[in-house]
C-alpha cells in the first residue's frame, strides 16, 4: 500500500493548516461548497465571499471542489453581490490555476466540479458518469506539473443512491485503467456520499486508499459532524497527515465563528510527502 498513514493526533492537537510546511510537501484540500448558498429560503444568504476567504487561509497546493457554480440566473437576481465571475474563477487564490467543468444543467444555470492548483495545469477533461436521469454527475481529470512530475487528480461527486454509487466508482475504475498509468501519482477526492463505507474496498481494488475513521475527520454535516462522506484517495504518494481544520483558524483568518456556517460539509485537509 502505497498511501500507508502515519498515526493521526487527535482534534486537540490538529496543526493549524496556516504553519509553515516543508517544500516537499502537498497538501491537498476536498472541499463540498453547497453552491456558495447557505439557509432555507427565503432566508438564504451568500456565502461565496466567506468562502473565497477560508480557502485562501487553508494555504493548500490543490483544491478539489464539488457543486460549483459557473453561472445561476435566479440566485444573480436574488444577490446583488452574486460575483460575476464563475465560482471556480471567483474562488481561486491569487496566482492558482482554476479548471471547471459542468455536470447538471438546471433551469437557472449550471454547476459541478472545480480544480483550483498553485501548480500548472497540464490538461483536463470530463468524463459524464451519470447513472440516472435524476442525478446529473461527472469527474473531472487534470495533470497537474509538480516539481517536473505529472501528478493526476481527479475530482468526483458521487450519487445519493448505493447502487447508483457502486456503478459510479466500476465506471471511475474503468477511467482511470483507460486514461492514467499505473506507476503515475493519483489523487481522487470528493464527496463520495459514501454514508455506509462500502467503497473502500472497491477502491483499492484500483490501489487506490484513503485513510479512514481517522479523529477528527468527520465531515457531514457540518453542524454536528455524524461521518465522513468526503475523501482524498491516493496511490503513489505517501500520506502523512490528515485533518479538519479548526475553526479558530476560520475565525482568525476570515472572522467567521463556524465553519458550518459556509457550507453543509466540512473540508478535509490532507498532506502528502513529495519525495
């Protein structure tokens, strides 16, 4: 097992994502943003602008993003904030590379997965892994150059069925025989709505792991953490920490108390060791 983790701290102990780490070090950052809206209508509010903020404080190499926006007619006439960039766009710390791709068409607009990256982006592509007419899902693939190494990510946002699920990560496994090869660094992170935890072993039958039931890694719903549905699976790359971050960081850096706040998830924080 290439991805073999170190022993976790607990959540007293979890560093503060904003310490000065080692250049042979990536971190890694799978994050759900729940459209940049938060509340119930008609009491909804804009969140995008916190959370512009909270990522930049995060100070990660890769952000992988799930339901993002690109555009959306009723919330641009709901907010009068509402950026005018996509969210992709809007979202990426200055001088990162940002890459979207779409997944649902809706009547209003359109959303899906996000790449943001401090390292160049070689290419990208989309590959529609829709299991039923009801979900709209897709990956999004990118090399990244770090270091003069190609590494692979891939950003997912799995179904909210099991079955549906199971035949999403057989048609991910396929994809990724197809597409990436097999002594090539990987990434894939997202949100796998994986309540049940029935994926890991079909993901590394693909060599493919991710460290699991580690303290202070849950992550839905942000409120009142119950599991992790999101994950940063990896194969060719050395795990070497993983975390939540903590909330007196958010309130520091972006002067928001909670994290629950900005999103129904919580992002997960992951590092990696280079060489």
């Amino acid at each position: 097992m290439s991805d073999a983790a170190i022993e976790l701290p607990d959540e007293g102990d979890l560093p503060s994502p904003t310490e000065i780490r080692s250049a042979d070090t990536l971190r890694v950052v799978t994050y759900n943003i729940h459209k940049g809206v938060q509340g119930v209508w008609p009491a909804q509010r804009l969140e995008i602008h916190n959370l512009q903020q909270a990522i930049a404080s995060l100070q990660a190499d890769v952000v992988c993003l799930q339901e993002v926006r690109k555009l959306n007619r009723k919330a641009e006439r709901k907010f009068t904030n509402w950026p005018t960039q996509s969210q992709a766009e809007y979202l990426a710390p200055e001088g990162y590379h940002s890459v979207y791709v779409t997944n649902a068409i809706t009547t209003d607009g359109e959303h899906g997965n996000a790449l943001l990256s401090r390292w160049p982006v070689v290419q990208h592509q989309h590959e529609d892994i829709s299991d039923h007419r009801f979900e709209q899902r897709g990956l999004l693939h990118s090399i990244l150059d770090i270091q003069g190494r190609h590494v692979h990510v891939i950003v997912v946002h799995l179904g909210l069925i099991g079955a549906s699920r199971v035949r999403q990560v057989h048609l991910l496994r396929q994809f990724i025989r197809r597409e990436i090869p097999d002594d090539a660094p990987l990434l894939v992170a997202g949100d796998f709505n994986d309540w049940n935890q029935k994926l890991h072993d079909m993901m590394a039958m693909a060599d493919l792991y991710a460290e699991c039931d580690a303290p202070g890694c849950l992550t839905y719903p942000s409120r009142l953490p119950l599991t992790q549905l999101d994950h940063v699976y990896a194969r060719g790359l050395l795990r070497t920490k993983q975390f939540v971050p903590r909330r007196e960081q958010l309130a520091q850096h972006v002067g928001v108390q909670r994290w629950s706040r900005l999103s129904d998830h919580l992002p997960l924080v992951v590092e990696f060791a280079l060489k």
